[in-house]
C-alpha cells in the first residue's frame, strides 16, 4: 500500500484535508469580511451605475410601453401599404388610454424623435379623438391630418416597435436607420459627433506627447538628483497635484485670455501688437495648454519609478564601452524607460479622453471634447440614453485602446509605481 | 614595457570643496601589470578607479595613459574596459547583444564582430550562451559576461571595480583564478579595486594599499605582507601581533623597545631615535613554541584560548601584557601537550618584529 494513497489522519483522526480546510475557513471568512465593504461599495458606485448606464442607452420600452395595442396589431402589418383598419383601431384604443393619463406628450416627443413632423399631428389628434364615433377608426384617423395617411409615419411607429435599440448608437456616430432599415450616414452639415470623436482623439494623443516631452526630463532629473534637490522637485512636481483643479484651470484663464498676463507680457516686450494680441483661451490652444499641465504629474510619476530602479552604473557602462552619450541613452537608457512610458502615456490618454471639466471651462467652441457633449445631453437636452450610448462608447473606446497596448507592448511590460 | 604606462600625478580629488578624498596621489602602473587598489571604504580607491574611467574629474592634478595626458577626454574616447560592481549587464539585451555593442559603437563588421564575441565568451567558457538574457544567468555567469564584454573590444585597460563582491565565496575564489588566468594570458593592463585583502593578494602584481585618500605602500603582495612599512598596512593585511612601547636604544640595525618592564629587541622601520613612541608589528607564524636558543626574543606566556582549525591551531597567549598575542601552530604531533591555561616559553627573531609608526 502506498504511502500517497492513505489518507493522512490529524492526532484525533480528523482527515488531513478537512482538518485544514476548517482551519483555513476562518481566515478566508475575515479576509472576505475585510474586503466586503470595498466590494459593496465598488458594485454600488461603480458595476451597478454602469449596468444601468448600458441598459439606459439600449432602453426603448417607453413607446413599446405606451402602445402595446398597436404593436401587436402591427405585428402582420408588411409596412408597404397603409395599414388595416385593425391597426388603427388598436392605436385609437392605446391613445385615448394615454390621453386619460395625461402622457401623450411624452410619446409625441419621443415619435418626433424618430420623424419630425409627429408633434403636431398628435396634438391635433388628441383634439380631434374627442368627437370620434365608434368604429372605423382608419378613416376618421386619416382625417385629422394628411400626415396620418402617410405611410411613412406608420412606419416610423413600428420602428419603435424593439424594446431594444441600438439607434444612440448610431446617433452617437451621426448615423440613422432611414425608412428602408438601411444604416446611413446624417447629411453632412449635421455631423457633429464624429467631429468631436475625432477631436478629443486629436486633442488626447497632442496631450500625451506634450506630457510625455515634458515629464521625461523632470523625471530623469528627479531619479538622477540627490535626493535634497529631489524632494523639492518631487514637491514642486506634485503641488499642482493638491491644488484644485478649477482652481488651476481658472489660473490658465488668468494667464491665456486676451487681456490676460502672458498677453501683456507679449505686448510689453514688442512681440506683438496691441491690437493683435493671439487667442490662447477660449479655443484649441486652451484645452492644450490647461490639460498638459494638470495631466503632467501622471505623466511623471511612473516614468519616474521606472527611472528611479534603473542603475546608473548602466550608462556608465555603455559609455565606458565606447557609446557617445547619446547612443548609451538610445540604446541603454531609453529602452529601460519603455515600461514607465507605457503606463504614463496610457494613464494619460485614456485620462484625457474623458476629460470634461477643463475644456469645458477654457476650450471654447473648438476646444470642447465628447465628455462635453455628453454633460451636454445630462443637463440640458435631457436625452439620457443618448448620454448613456456616448458614455458607452467613450468606455468602449478606451478599452479598445488599452486591448491594442497590451497586444503591441504588454500589459506585463507597464510600471505604475 | 612601458613603465608609466597609467599615471597619477600629484592627484587630489575633492567632491564638495571641504574634504579631500584623494590626496596628492602620486601612482605609477606599468603596461601588462595587475595592480589592485586595496583598502577600507571611503579610502579613495574607487574614486581614482572612477577618475580614470573618465566618470569624475581631478580636482587637482593630471592622470596620463600610455603618456596622453586624459582629464579632457570623455569617457567614450577613452578605449577602457570597465567592469562594475553590480555588473551592469544591459538587461534587454542578449548575452551577444552586450558583447556587440562596443563592436557595434566603433563600426566594426558583422563577421569581425562575431569572431571577437566568440573569442572573448571562450575565454569565459560561457559558449552557447550567447542568446540567453542576462536575468537568465547565475551571478557566476553574469560577472563572466561582464568580463568578456570589458575584453572583447581589446582594451589595452581594464579597471574593474569589486566585481566579485556579490558573488558567494567559493565562486568568488575561482572567479579569482579565472581573472588572474585571462589576465595572464592575454595580457591586458588591469586595475582592480577590492576591500579583500586576500582577493589582492591572489590576483596582483602590485598593490596599492589606499587609506585616507593616501597609498600607504605600493608593492608585490608578499612584500607587503612580509614587510609592511607602516602600522596601517601591518593591521590592514593579515594577522598582526602588537606591542605598543618606547624605543629605548638604536644600534646596528637593532632597537630596544621598552615594554611594560621589560625591553625587547626590534627591527627599526619608521623609527630614527631613542625616546620615540613605536608599535611592534610580529606576524602570528613569526613566533614559535618552544624555540631554539638562536632567536633573540624569548618570552614565556600562558595559554588564555586554544581553537583548534583543523591543520592548524590558535592559540591565544598571554605574553608581556599582551593578552591578544596570537600563535599558530602546525597540528603535528610535537605540539600535543598544547593545554588551557599552561605556561609556554614563546621566542622570535628580531628581524620579523617591525617597529613603526605608533599609529
């Protein structure tokens, strides 16, 4: 019999194994009781929040909701020709029901955003419906409002008809799906969503190589300093960090506007004429400027613990072997670096693609990012689903981004500190 | 050869303006020559080490190589090959990659390049090794690397600063060999900086005993340790007895030392005249049991320690007021009646008892 097989016994005879595990049990029971307000907390503020910003974005049960009538008569409708009078019947019975509950506005706002034109024509209805005889409901529909013998309209009903759509999506990225169900494009003077994608790439990639020319002196310096000139640069690096961020971002106006201080100062000494003083605030020029210096620290900090575990002796050594200094730090120096770089450009990026409050504050009209757009669809127009999509997307696009990284350079190969 | 082949002159070297770490060096190293730098830290020897490397600049004072004088010229345009105490293998690249790139630097060909690798990695027995990264190899095998790659651009220089310090001390002993055996066969100019006496004494030609930012003697390493010719140098390499007294007579040769009651007879190294304050330097082999009448300074002591070493014994004895006086001897079997606490007659010759500095 051999000794792998037997069962192991404790002195009292317990087996080995659940002896052990029983033992274990207690500390696994405190580890999890020690993490579980973090993971409570974690699911409440952040899973939960995101699943619902998913399902907002994807939600189309409000017209399903309101017309359950009309879309199960709708169901055999081929959508070529006007409707049975079945359908209209259905439609009058939903909507007298909307009526008494007072919520047929809400379904002309949302109609009106599948085809302009619904507003109307449900007013109209809602006046008309009052004096309706019984039965024949398609004719007497059909008389409200030319409209309403359009079959385009009824189209653009069964088009609500998923509880499920994907339409701020393709909002999101100025497409809609037209009367056929084909995906085109927005006329072009309308597209202003792709702009701005392809802006706030623009403006996060020009801010990363900014932070990134910037921060890899300063953080070469901090790692090579004694450690007595190191510690002020540390700090001098990082007080920004602890300021607030309006009030850093209301300095920059300080500084940029038109009559502000680096203006003047411009002015002062000849390098420009008064009356032709540039526009660093308010625009493009702005966003940049404001948003390298306060992603600059995130830019530092990792290159900057990467540099600090690379040796000195390694540049010695590549110059003691004949490397002028600029070939010891290209081939010696600058690849050792390659980690913090990752991590500092990626943290800076994906930081930069959502940035809202800066651009908002110095970025003017052209300066403005997506996050913008999205604060904008929260606040004013009230359309959070589309909020929702963009926020999506943005999520989306950001871990798209962080895939490719870790398929060009590794995940392994990244050094936050 | 040339004899000035590496020269410090008149050398000072100060890093903050208020302290001298190397003071008025004066050193000469000839060509093919295995010098070590030995000393405690903060002795200066790396500094000079890294002087020369072209990584600090003298303060005062000029170094010459093969008779060009260097302090204006950076390191790169040097051709010394360095080896360092961490190694400082380049961690992304392969074993070959490390050796090509002072190949590569000075836009040597491919196939040029790669006979030159293949050399110097057979010169480290590490054939086959040449795809590996450096986080692959043992630390035996990366201190191998380093060495290659400081040879294998053929260096008429190399310095190598404690490279065997990480390593184990058997490994660090065969390290020795295998350094002092390329060094043997190829040739090459080598300075070599340790704080391990017996590193030193293994591997060099000469050494340069630094302390204080000074050389204290530079010489072979059994003149050193034969004749030390000053109380640092007698202290710093190998066991050393001590009587500490006043010298109460010089003549032909010889001094008295007068210690606690008695005098004693010394060879006069650091000291001119009668009155002067000395320290007795004997090494622990120089003193015998049971001498012959022919030694001139026979003493006798009681045993305070025995430790027993296998070839030979300890022995810690009790002798002029000196508790600490320390005898080896050889396990045979004359010396068996060697017992806790007996009384023992002790002699040595005068001339092995060096009376220097009182330091």
């Amino acid at each position: 019999m051999s000794s792998e097989t037997k069962q192991i016994l404790t002195t009292d005879g317990i087996p080995l194994e659940v002896s052990l595990k029983k033992a274990e049990r207690r500390n696994k029971i405190k580890a999890f009781l020690l993490v579980a307000p973090l993971l409570l907390f974690l699911i409440i503020t952040y899973v939960f929040p995101i699943g619902e910003m998913l399902m907002r974005s994807v939600d189309d049960k409000m017209v399903t909701e309101m017309l359950p009538k009309t879309y199960k008569a709708m169901e055999k409708w081929d959508g070529k020709e006007l409707p049975e009078e079945e359908v209209f019947a259905a439609f009058h019975e939903d909507f007298i029901k909307l009526v008494e509950e007072k919520r047929e506005g809400k379904l002309s706002t949302q109609l009106n955003y599948t085809k302009n034109g619904f507003k109307s024509i449900i007013k109209k209805l809602r006046r008309k419906s009052k004096n309706f005889e019984e039965g024949n409901y398609k004719e007497q529909i059909m008389a409200v409002h030319k409209r309403w013998a359009n079959v385009e309209y009824w189209n653009a009903i069964k088009r609500r008809a998923p509880a499920i759509t994907g339409q701020k999506y393709l909002k999101g990225m100025d497409m809609y799906k037209n009367e056929t169900g084909k995906i085109v494009s927005v006329s072009e003077d309308r597209r202003i969503h792709r702009i701005l994608w392809l802006r706030t790439l623009e403006i996060a990639f020009f801010v990363t190589l900014f932070c990134f020319l910037m921060a890899y002196p300063i953080a070469h310096l901090l790692a090579t300093l004694p450690m007595k000139y190191s510690n002020l640069l540390m700090i001098c690096v990082l007080l920004p960090f602890w300021t607030s961020l309006l009030v850093r971002t209301a300095s920059w106006m300080i500084l940029l506007q038109q009559q502000g201080v680096v203006n003047d100062f411009f002015v002062g000494i000849g390098l420009v004429a008064d009356d032709a003083r540039p526009e660093m605030m308010y625009n493009k020029t702005g966003t940049y400027v404001a948003m390298t210096q306060i992603l600059l620290p995130f830019m530092v900090l990792p290159l900057y613990s990467v540099m600090k575990t690379i040796s000195p002796s390694l540049m010695r050594a590549g110059k003691s072997l004949g490397g002028t200094p600029i070939v010891a730090f290209w081939k010696v120096y600058f690849p050792l670096t390659i980690p913090g770089i990752g991590a500092g450009c990626l943290l800076c990026f994906i930081l930069a693609i959502g940035y809202y409050i800066t651009p908002a504050l110095v970025g003017g009209a052209s300066g403005t990012l997506i996050s913008n757009q999205i604060a904008f669809h929260m606040k004013s127009t009230l359309d959070w689903s589309f909020a929702s999509a963009m926020g999506l997307m943005l999520l989306t696009g950001v871990l798209a981004i962080y895939w490719v990284y870790n398929k060009l350079v590794g995940i392994d190969n990244i050094k936050l500190g | 050869m040339n004899k000035e082949f590496v020269k410090f002159d008149k050398v000072d070297k100060s890093y903050d303006g208020k302290i001298l770490v190397v003071k008025d060096l004066q050193l000469d190293i000839e060509e093919g020559e295995f010098v070590t730098m030995l000393g405690p830290s903060g002795s200066g020897k790396t500094t000079c080490l890294m002087m020369l490397a072209g990584f600090e600049t003298p303060t005062h004072g000029e170094i010459y190589l093969d008779g060009r004088a260097i302090s204006s010229i950076p390191p790169h345009k040097r051709g010394i090959g360095m080896v360092f105490q961490n190694y400082a293998l380049f961690p992304h690249m392969t074993v070959y990659e490390n050796l090509a790139f002072p190949l590569r630097v000075r836009k040597i060909p491919k196939d040029e390049a790669d006979k030159k690798i293949d050399k110097a990695l057979s010169m480290v027995s590490l054939q086959g090794f040449a795809d590996r990264m450096p986080g692959q190899l043992s630390g035996g095998q990366q201190q191998r690397v380093a060495v290659a790659r400081s040879l294998v651009f053929d260096p008429q220089l190399v310095l190598m600063d404690e490279p065997l310090g990480a390593l184990d001390k058997n490994l660090r002993e065969s390290m020795q060999y295998e350094i002092k055996h390329i060094h043997e066969s190829i040739g090459v100019t080598v300075v070599y900086v340790t704080h391990d006496q017996s590193e030193a004494l293994t591997m060099s030609n000469r050494i340069a005993v630094f302390n204080d930012g000074k050389v204290q003697q530079l010489s072979s390493p059994d003149e050193l340790y034969e004749k030390p010719v000053n109380s640092f140098v007698a202290e710093f390499i190998g066991e050393n007895n001590t009587f500490a007294g006043e010298v109460s007579d010089i003549s032909g040769g010889k001094c008295k030392v007068k210690i606690a009651n008695t005098e004693i007879l010394a060879n006069p190294i650091s000291v001119k005249g009668k009155g002067e304050k000395t320290k007795i330097s004997l090494r622990p082999e120089r003193a015998l049991i049971n001498p012959s009448d022919k030694m001139d300074n026979i003493y006798s002591g009681k045993i305070e320690e025995v430790i027993y070493h296998g070839d030979h014994t300890r022995v810690r004895i009790n002798v002029l007021g000196n508790n600490q006086f320390i005898l080896k001897v050889p396990n045979s079997s004359a010396n068996m009646d060697i017992k806790l606490g007996k009384d023992i007659k002790i002699g040595w010759n005068s001339d092995d008892a060096r009376a220097l500095d009182p330091k």
